[in-house]
C-alpha cells in the first residue's frame, strides 16, 4: 500500500445524490485524496483548464466522469480530455448509470480508461469507490506521481 501524498480527484457529477454517496465512501473508506466536484461538463472543463471560477486549481490526477451532464455531456468532455496532448495521461473513470452497450463502446473508443455503472445499492456503490481509489492510488502508476518539483 502506498503512503504517498493524497491525489487530486475530479468528480463530474450533476446528481446531488451520487455526489454525496462519493463525499460519503470517501469519508466512510478513509479516502485521503482531495475531492473536487464540478456539476456540469462545461465546469468540467474550465476545472482542467484553470479557467474562470477555477483559475488555480489543481490539475486532476484522476477523473470520475458522469455520462449524462448538462451544457457538455460527458462523451463530450471525455473526447476534449483525450484529444489535448497536455490532458491525455489523466486518466478518466466513466461512472455512470448507463449500461447501454453503445455508452461503452464509445467511452472506450474515446480512450477512457475505465468504465463503471454505477450500482444503485448504496453499500455497493460506497464499494466500488473504494475499490476505484485503490485501484488508481495502490495499484497504478499515475502520471506525473513520481516527478519532484521542477524536475520530470
């Protein structure tokens, strides 16, 4: 298990429920990461971007990514993520309600880099936000983790 510094995680999410029920599993599971939340696809991009309301703001080392969002959808942010050189490596988590094979197939053809639905019972969706962290912060190599200040 890693000791290292928490990570910065962008939730994409409308539903003031799913938000909660994320805040929640990061509370319940002893989530040290720092949790961003933005409510549409448009703040979503202007988060990464450091743009408007979110001038400063850290880079995301991981993103949550909710399919059905007002302003962009998440198809739509996702296709923006991937296409810029500087966003790519972040890796993208499509969370979602959608089981629909078409939803799938084009979160993968858009390079996300995983795709979950998200359960509807609340024990099993505080589960599968644990085992999201784990996964991302004790398993993987993250883009970026290892650098130290001013250097690659």
């Amino acid at each position: 298990m890693t000791t290292g510094q928490p990570i910065e995680v962008l939730l994409v999410e409308d539903d003031p429920g799913d938000e909660l029920i994320t805040r929640e599993a990061f509370e319940d599971n002893k989530i040290r990461n720092n949790l961003h939340v933005v409510r549409d696809g448009l703040e979503a991009l202007d988060f990464v971007y450091q743009r408007g309301a979110h001038v400063g703001a850290p880079r995301p080392d991981l993103v949550l990514l909710d399919l059905n969002l007002p302003k962009y959808d998440g198809r739509q942010v996702l296709e923006k993520l991937k296409g810029d050189p500087e966003l790519r490596s972040i890796p993208v988590v499509v969370l979602t309600t959608s089981s629909a094979e078409e939803d799938i197939l084009r979160s993968y053809s858009l390079f996300a880099n995983a795709y979950v639905t998200k359960p509807v019972d609340l024990d099993r969706f505080m589960e599968v936000i644990r085992q999201i962290d784990e996964f991302f912060v004790t398993v993987v190599r993250l883009p970026g983790r290892a650098r130290t200040p001013g250097g690659g």
